[in-house]
C-alpha cells in the first residue's frame, strides 16, 4: 500500500512502542512514518504505516484537551484493551482487533479501519442522515455486549476501575454539574451513588456517536477509555443523550433524531437480561437528565450547543426532571419534545 498525503515522522513513543510489541521493525531497518487523527480530546491517535500494513495506535493523555483542569491516569488504556477484546467476543467486529499493549508507554495499537467504509456515526447525524437501523444495531451491539458481560461475572476483577471512572466520569459531569446547580446537587450526588451501586455488567462509559463507526458489519464502538465494570445503564442514557442533543445540532432532523432515541432505546432494553427491563430503564431515565445537564454545565460541554439560549433550553428540561425523576425513558424525550415545540420568546 502507498504511503498516504500528509505522513510525517511517528513520535517517540509510538514508534518504540510497536517495535517493543513486535508491530514494526528496528529502527535502521523500518523508518516509521503516519499521520495524526482527529478527534482526540483524551489521547494522541496516530495511523501508523508498518511493512505490514496501517495500524491505528493511541496514547492516553494525562491532562485531557478541555477547557478545564481535568487529569486521567494513562493506564486506562490498558482497560481499554480489555474492553476491546471483551467486545470482539461478545459480537465479533464491534469493537477494533487489538494488536497490542505497552503498559509503561501508555500505548494501545490496534487495526486501522478505513474511513472508506466505516463513517463515523456522528457526522452522518449531523449532516443530518439519521438511519433508523442504524439506531437499532447500536443498542443492539451495546445490550448484548452488556448481556455477555453480565453472564461472565469473573470479568469484573479485569476491571478494577472505580477511581478512573470516577474520575473521568462522574465527578467531571455530575459532580462539576452539582456545583453549578446548587439546587439540584442532592439529586446529583444521588445519581452518582447509584450508578456507583449497581455492578451488573461491563461499561464502555463512552458510548458517543463520535466514537461509533458504521461499518459493512455493523456498528463499530471505539475509545473505551472509561471501560468500567458497573451499571450498564449508564451507557444507555449517555448515548440516548447524544440524540437529543443533536436536534440543536441540526434541527431540521429533529423528529428522525427522536424517532433514532425510541429506536435505540427499544433496541437496547429488549436484549437486557441480566435483571428486570424495568430496573435498568428506571436507573437510564434518572440518569439521563443529569447528563444532559452534565452537556451544558459540566467539564465537558458539547462543542456545537453555543447559544446561550439553547442552554438554556436543556436546564429548562433537565433540572424539573432531576426534582421528579421519571420511570421511562421516552418520558424525557417527551418533556425535550415539548420544549422544542414551545414558541421561542
């Protein structure tokens, strides 16, 4: 394969990395060239090009690339790998090959999948191209990765991550977001405790449309950095908030984005099996205006909602709905639908 446009030289740290995992040969024998890949706020991401072929290679970042002091110890990526391979067992191809580890460099390499056929998930959204079947594969992928997860409980001591999704997690987006939000802080606080209360399965705590190929196979799930073993409901109303927040995105595909969260969300519940439908959608619908809010008034803002008055239409949505939680998750859809439709001032 022909070198692509742009190669640079690798930095030190990747190209010692593959040659100490047998990726790439010594130095003298095969100069390393790639190129950065975008979209990395917590991690350098390279496409690195060996005699074997592209391989993608990240290395996790101690300060993370917000605009505030937010820090995540490095060997997160070693869970993440973990993840990754946990994943590829439980739907093949839903999660990229990982082809090795460097503990002390921080390194994780992986196959390199080629954006020719796989498009990232979230910019399809936002072009305003919103599948409905694509909605479902992706609750699909993640309930049954979370059902494979949950029959395998010896999983969890792979998974000792309490502190890092802490960190990275809960305190930067409910705990930043009680501190903005005196008012609602009891009942953030409270959703942290129970996110924290129901170990049932394998975490991927970042389950984005920015992290969600869309391949020939199916859904792909990327940057499991925040891979804690712990309540599965958390992936589910993180990226059921993803689809509400695209319709200040792209209004113009505000019913095709509602039509994605009812989708998902079904998609999803239907292969829960590890306890009561009932209990994990209770525990996602709680949970869901808290990240919402996390969205707007957190340490990690979504870049596209700029207008303070879009803010403002999330706080009028979420805040009520931390006071009086509801059972079911199309009831917070309800409530974002109406303010939508609610004539503007």
């Amino acid at each position: 394969m022909p070198p692509a446009e742009g190669m640079q030289p690798v930095p030190r740290e990747f190209a010692q990395a593959l040659r100490e995992l047998g990726l790439a040969g010594l130095a003298g024998q095969e100069p390393l060239q790639g190129m950065p890949l975008p979209g990395g706020v917590s991690s350098d991401i390279w496409r690195i090009d060996t005699a074997c072929g592209p391989v993608c290679a990240k290395r996790a970042l101690v300060r993370l690339r917000v605009a505030a002091d937010w820090h995540a110890p490095i060997e997160r990526n070693r869970y993440e790998a973990r993840w990754m391979q946990a994943a590829d067992e439980a739907m093949p191809g839903s999660a990229p090959k990982v082809l090795g580890q460097h503990p002390a460099l921080g390194v994780l390499a992986m196959e390199f999948l080629s954006p020719v056929d796989h498009v990232l998930w979230k910019q399809s959204l936002k072009d305003g191209q919103v599948d409905l079947a694509t909605a479902g594969a992706v609750g699909r992928t993640v309930g049954r990765i979370h059902a494979h997860s949950a029959a395998r409980p010896g999983l969890a001591s792979q998974f000792d991550t309490d502190a890092i999704f802490f960190d990275i997690r809960l305190e930067p987006y409910l705990l930043a977001t009680a501190r903005r939000h005196p008012d609602a802080a009891p009942m953030l606080e409270r959703l942290v405790a129970q996110t924290q209360s129901n170990p049932h399965a394998l975490v991927h705590g970042d389950v984005s449309p920015k992290n969600i190929l869309v391949g020939p196979r199916g859904p792909v799930l990327l940057d499991a950095e925040c891979a804690w073993w712990g309540d599965p409901a958390f992936d589910l109303a993180f990226c059921l908030n993803h689809l509400l927040l695209k319709c200040l995105w792209t209004p113009a595909s505000t019913a095709a984005f509602l039509a994605a969260f009812d989708t998902l969300g079904a998609a999803y519940l239907n292969e829960v099996t590890w306890e009561p439908r009932d209990a994990v959608e209770r525990r996602a619908a709680a949970l869901l205006p808290g990240l919402f809010l996390a969205r707007v008034d957190g340490k990690s803002p979504v870049e596209y909602v700029t207008r303070e008055a879009d803010r403002d239409r999330v706080r009028r949505v979420a805040l009520p709905l931390l006071h009086r939680p509801v059972e079911r998750i199309a009831a917070v859809a309800a409530a974002w639908r109406a303010e939508l439709e609610r004539p503007r001032a």
